[in-house]
C-alpha cells in the first residue's frame, strides 16, 4: 500500500482543478489556483504526520539563527533529485572525504539523512556515522531512515554536543547559506574543534556562479545576509578564520556549487 501514496498528491493537485474548472475557472488558471492552495495543504498534512512519528524528537529545540527548513522535510527526498542533487551529486561529495572502515563522521545540517545514511555504510560497522539538524521534523524522517551505524540528532552547528576531537572527518552539504555570516563563523569553529588533528570537512555550497544565466536568477539574493558571503565567493574565507588549512576547492556542481575540501592540520 505505502508504495502507492506518491500517487496521492497529483490526484489530490487533479481533483482541485477539476472542481475549480468546473466552478467556472479557465483550466490553466484552475491548475495555478489549485498548486497554490493543495501544495502548503499537503505541508502541513505532512508536518502533523511527522509531529505523530514515533521518531520525533521529544527534547526542546534548540535556538538557532539559521534557518531551519523543517517545513520542507515531507518532501524533502523528493525534490532535492529534481534539483540536481541526486545520487551522483551524493556519492561526488563522499568521494571527497577518503572515508575507511572504523572512521566516525559527522554531518552538519543533514536533513533527511541521506548523506550520513552513506558515510555509515562507507565506514562500516566499527565505524559511525552521526548527522545533526536544528529541525525536529528533518531528524524525525531521519530517524525514521536510519539504517545500521547511522544516528540523528537534534542540535545545531552552532553549538555542537560533542567533545573536542571526537571525530575523523565532517560534512556541510548545502547549509551554510543557511546560516548568517556570525553563525557561519561559530559553526565553523564549532566543526574545527570536534574534529581530530589531521582530520577533514568536506563541504559543498553555493558559490559565485559559473553561468551568467545564474545570476539573473540569484543576483536578489545578494541582498540578503545568509547567501550574499556565498554567492561574493567568500566561503574560503571562513573555513581559514576557523582554523581550516589547506582549504581546496575540488569543481563545480551545475556551475552554482563548489566543493571544498578544508583540512586541521596536525597528525591524524
């Protein structure tokens, strides 16, 4: 039965513009109406669903000055593969981190899970794999996923819950545009300090685009605090104020992300 609810939404979309068609509407106005109605309707049918999970997380919510995208976490899986950042897009970024058997990884920001789903299996059984997310709904469908050597939770990259050196290799995967400039900073160090000398944060971001057509899309977003630093192409800047050397960068994803390798130097 589960493998059928992807068809509940689209008939839920058809239904609406077929009443509201029938109410008089033109069939390409019904549709429009009917997306703006049904989509934040199926959210937050979602988001009460989530809030009912036995995987949802019971302790406070931790304050953040990033933003949270819990609001997308019904749909999440769903769209990031029609953005571009799919299977190939996930397994670029693993590459990047080197992971052997028996590391212990760490994920900023993890969403759903899907990247430290896959750090996990990489590092196999005597290794670990942790993500954290200031969405309760993200770590409830995180949860809700995990899968051997994969745990989720809830805090913030601003204030992370672990002891200095605790582990071989991080991930910020599209979040730090998230985040304005003092957080990005904090997380950062934050990141720095969890993780043992000679280990590595791999991250992959929005950066100064590669495409002039990008930037008729993004220039707006210039004008607001959390993505201007990405798009000025900053972001190595603030891996070397949090102690970060060498940091790399390692090419470009649809000529709008970058990934960077950023290094703590001392012996591993």
């Amino acid at each position: 039965m589960n493998r059928w609810l992807w068809l509940c939404p689209p008939l839920v979309l058809a239904l609406a513009a077929g009443i509201l068609w029938r109410w008089g509407l033109t069939p390409a106005s019904a549709i429009v109406v009917a997306l703006l109605l049904v989509c934040p309707a199926l959210l937050l049918w979602g988001a009460v669903v989530l809030r009912r999970s036995p995987h949802y997380p019971g302790e406070p919510v931790p304050d953040t000055h990033g933003m949270p995208l819990g609001w997308a976490a019904p749909i999440y899986d769903w769209y990031c593969p029609k953005l571009g950042l799919g299977p190939k897009f996930r397994a670029a970024t693993i590459a990047l981190a080197k992971l052997r058997p028996g590391m212990k990884v760490l994920e900023v920001g993890c969403g759903t899970g899907v990247l430290t789903r896959l750090a996990a299996a990489a590092v196999g059984p005597q290794g670990a794999a942790v993500g954290i997310d200031p969405a309760p709904e993200m770590i409830a469908v995180a949860r809700q996923k995990a899968e051997a050597g994969a745990q989720f939770r809830l805090a913030v990259i601003e204030d992370l819950p672990f002891a200095d050196a605790s582990f071989d290799v991080a991930f910020a995967s599209a979040m730090l545009h998230h985040l304005p400039p003092a957080t990005k900073d904090a997380g950062l160090r934050e990141v720095f300090r969890v993780l043992r000398p000679g280990g590595r944060l791999v991250v992959v971001d929005l950066d100064r685009p590669a495409n002039p057509l990008w930037w008729l899309l993004f220039f707006p977003l210039l004008a607001w605090p959390m993505t201007a630093s990405n798009l000025r192409g900053e972001i190595p800047g603030f891996l070397a104020r949090a102690g970060f050397a060498p940091v790399v960068r390692h090419g470009r994803w649809l000529q709008l992300l970058s990934f960077w390798t950023a290094d703590k130097g001392g012996a591993s």
